[in-house]
C-alpha cells in the first residue's frame, strides 16, 4: 500500500513538472513572439535612387522650388531616400513628380523626383552592352541581344535589351540616353489618348524625326514608338511593357 502511494505521489509530480515545463515554454514562446512584434528588426531595406538630368538636379533646404539651393546633384549621382513629404506633387517641363527628402555625401535636402529614377543612368559614349554589365546584378542579369540585318551587319542591325525599370518615365529617360534619341522630344505620359511628337529640331534632310505613344482605348499606354528616316536609312526603337520591366528594341535598315 505504501509502495502505491509512493508511485502515485512520483507520477504526480512528474506530471506536474512536465505540466510547468510545457506552461514555461508557452508562456517564453508568447514572450518572445511580443517581443518581437514590440521590437522589429532593424535591417529595413534602404532605398537609392540615381540623378538623370544632364546638367544636374538641385537639392533645396525646403520643399519649395524657391527654398534655398544647397547644392546641385551631379548626373548620375546615388543619393539615398529617406521621405516623402505630403502635397508636393507637381509637373516640371511635361514631367510629373514629387518633391522627396534625400541624402547625399552628408548633405540633406529635397529633390523633384521626376529627375530620380531606380536603375543608374547611361554614361556618355557607353555603348548597350557595357551599360548591360553594369547595372546587372547577381539577382538580375540584364541581357542584350543583337541580330544582324538579313543581308549582313552593313545593312543594319537589331539590337535588345531589357530593363528591371518601374516607370514609363523611367524607361524612357534611359532610353533616350542609351540609344541617341533628340533630347528636344520631352513627352507626357499623363495623355488620355494616342500622340505623336514631332522633333522642333528637326533637320532639312530628315523625312521622319517623331516619338509616338500608342494608348489603348481603355487608356493604358501599350507601347512608345521612335521613327527616323533619311532617304537611304530607317532607324526605329520601340519600348514594350513587360513582366520584368521593359523591353527595349532597336532596329536599323540601311537601304
């Protein structure tokens, strides 16, 4: 009798002990699951965008375009984001923005973010491919493929390339950079319906110098469409939406 007693005693106490034991788990589960929801993680993902207006992109105190200028952002140069202000909408030269708070080399100001964009600008002079090598990344290699002209490259080629780029706007800037369009030709992607741009510039020889944007009828822009023609030459470069940005396709013909 006694010995039962004393195995009952045991096995209650195991059972307590294995009841606390569970309890103490719960209970540290639940702290830490409100620790961490009173405590998130620090490693937030910090934003960088690139300067893409040629002759540089004021950075002011306010963000007012008369606020104090503090500096001028070089082409190409990365600046880090840190906010965007409420009511700073505004549309500069065709080209609709906000002004955004950025930082850059230990300055801190705003900047019109139609001239921002997420993927670095084209260098002068460099060429699609080296441009290619250089905003690729180990998680987007960004391809360029050329074709030559079916009677050999001396009549032409077609060359591609697409971009992990956000915006229409975006894409174009680049575009226009990378494949030598007239920086005259500044469109409006706000229009509600299909236009053409002609280039002011144009010059007396050229037949054709105009940038078209094709919109659908439910008012989407479905692609944009450069055309140059001389009498024994066809350049075009036509920009498409795609699922991982836009693609991009020269093609030349020399007749």
């Amino acid at each position: 009798m006694k010995n039962h007693i004393f195995t009952l005693a045991i096995i209650s106490i195991v059972t307590l002990a294995s009841c606390n034991s569970k309890s103490n788990k719960e209970e540290l589960q639940q702290n830490n699951e409100l620790i961490a929801i009173a405590s998130p993680s620090n490693e937030l993902t910090e934003t960088y965008y690139y300067v893409n207006a040629t002759s540089g992109l004021s950075l002011r105190s306010g963000t007012n375009l008369k606020s104090k200028k503090l500096l001028v952002l070089p082409y190409g140069a990365q600046v880090k984001y840190l906010s965007t202000p409420q009511h700073t909408a505004m549309t500069l030269g065709g080209i609709s923005g906000e002004m955004v708070e950025v930082s850059y080399q230990g300055a801190t100001g705003f900047a019109f973010n139609g001239y921002l964009t997420t993927l670095a600008p084209p260098q002068p002079r460099e060429t699609v491919k080296d441009y290619a090598n250089r905003i690729s990344t180990k998680d987007h290699i960004v391809n360029v493929v050329t074709k030559a002209h079916k009677d050999g490259e001396a009549y032409g080629m077609t060359t591609s390339i697409e971009l992990p780029s956000k915006t229409w706007e975006e894409t174009y800037k680049i575009t226009q950079r990378l494949f030598n369009l007239p920086k005259e030709i500044q469109p409006n992607f706000n229009t509600k319906g299909s236009v053409t741009i002609l280039n002011k510039e144009k010059r007396e020889r050229t037949l054709t110098d105009e940038l078209t944007i094709n919109v659908s009828p439910k008012g989407k822009i479905q692609n944009l469409a450069y055309a140059y023609n001389l009498k024994n030459y066809k350049r075009t470069v036509v920009v498409t939406k795609t699922q991982a940005g836009f693609l991009i396709t020269e093609v030349e013909d020399s007749k």
